[in-house]
C-alpha cells in the first residue's frame, strides 16, 4: 500500500495548494478546505477539491504543525 501510495506521485510534475477556508474543531486542530492544482509530466493540468485535518503546537514560541492529513475528492 506504502509503495503503491509513493509510486503515484512519479507522474506528477508540480503541485499546488490553495487553502480557501479554516474550520476550527477545538484544542488546536483545524479542518482546512481549498483546491489543488496538479501539472503532471505530460503537460496535462487538473485541479482537485481537497480538505485535511490539523494539529498545532507550540514549539519555541512559534505555532508549528505536528500532524496534517489531506483528503481528496474526484468525480469520475
């Protein structure tokens, strides 16, 4: 699953994301929503809806992300 999870992005040429809104769910985590736009080595460009959820710490006297995990949406 792990190989087949890396072995997706060889096909990507660049990637973009462009968070658009900000939901907070408590004790520092946020669910944050927007676009990604994909180029793909071939030249070919889609652009895709996406959330993921997030976690912040304080680190230093700096707010830092110590977990964030993206979700994808396509339509077929």
């Amino acid at each position: 699953m792990l190989q087949a999870s890396r072995s997706s992005w060889d096909d990507i040429e660049s990637r973009q994301h462009n968070p658009q809104y900000a939901y907070p769910l408590g004790n520092d985590t946020y669910l944050i929503e927007g676009n990604a736009a994909y180029v793909y080595k071939s030249g070919q460009s889609k652009t895709f809806k996406w959330c993921g959820k997030l976690h912040l710490v304080r680190h230093d006297g700096r707010w830092k992300m110590d977990y964030y995990k993206t979700y994808f949406a396509t339509e077929h």
